[in-house]
C-alpha cells in the first residue's frame, strides 16, 4: 500500500485513470470486490427475501 499526499482533484484523477486502464473484466471484478467489502463492513438487518419482497424480479424460462 502506497501513502500519497495529494489534492482531492489529483487524488480524484489518479483514481480515474487507474480504472479506466483496467479491462472491462478487471472493472467488473472491481465492483464486486468492493460491493462484497461494503457487504462486510455494513452488513444488512434484513434477510434477503425482506429486501426483495416487491421487487420486480425477471426469471429466465426453464427449457424442459
């Protein structure tokens, strides 16, 4: 881990052009990786069913 002492713009751009040099698959990865360390650090009080109850969900046709 690397320590910078920068503006917030610079810290900002830095950031950006980090991101954007990674592949689409790499940014994919990224989001997730961070929205399961969200997860963990601000875990839910409802159950998954809770937060979804409403929700319009589109399923996939089962073939058979």
């Amino acid at each position: 881990m690397q320590i910078r002492y920068l503006t917030k713009e610079a810290s900002n751009k830095i950031r950006e052009e980090e991101f954007l040099a990674l592949t689409p698959a790499e940014r994919l990865v990224a989001f997730l990786e961070l929205s399961r360390r969200i997860n963990r650090l601000f875990p839910s009080k409802e159950t998954f069913e809770e937060r979804t109850k409403g929700n319009f969900i589109v399923e996939k046709k089962k073939e058979g």
